[in-house]
C-alpha cells in the first residue's frame, strides 16, 4: 500500500517537474516572441505576455508536446489520451507551485 501510494506521489511530482521545465521553456519563447509583435489584428491575442500568462500558455503548449513524445517513445503500448492526461495534471501542478512561489511576500 505505503509502495503505491509513493509511486503514485513519483508518478504526479514527475510529470510536473517535466511539464513545468518544458512549460517554462516554451512560456519564455512566447513572451520573447510577444514583444515582438507590432500588427495590432495580433497584438491583442498576445501581445507583452506577463510571466505569468507565458508560463500558462508554455504550459498548455508543453503538456500536448510531451505526451506526444512519451507516446511516440512508448511505442504501441502508450496512449496519446493517457499521456496527455498524465501531463495536465503535471502542468496544473506545476502551475500551482507558481503561483503560491509567486503570490509570497518577501519580507
């Protein structure tokens, strides 16, 4: 019992640390990109992302790129729903570890 529940906690903390890597990777791609944007019909969809918009959508972005390389590498044995799955909840994780990080206060 004691050994699923640590493979289940490995299981989640796992997918987030990848997804939240990948996500902030991404995230950073996109601001770098939004900042650049100066046709107004698309600088309202994104453009001067805050950090925390761009580590959304990296995220977003990073959990369908992932589960579809963990389901390439998988082979036939894999799902691509299973996968996805498995990294949004990593992705929600991650986001939410950001978010507290974000919202204290130095003192």
């Amino acid at each position: 019992m004691l050994q699923q529940i640590f493979e289940f906690l490995a299981w989640v903390v796992g997918a987030a640390v990848v997804v939240g890597v990948a996500g902030a990777i991404v995230g950073e791609a996109l601001r770098f990109i939004s900042r650049r944007v100066t046709n107004p019909k698309i600088a309202w969809l994104c453009g001067n992302l805050s950090l925390g918009e761009g580590f959304g959508l990296g995220l977003v972005v990073a959990s369908f790129i992932v589960a579809g390389a963990y389901a390439a590498a998988g082979g036939d044995g894999v799902d691509y729903g299973y996968a996805w799955f498995r990294y949004a909840i990593g992705g929600a994780l991650a986001f939410a570890a950001y978010g507290i990080v974000a919202s204290r206060r130095s003192a």
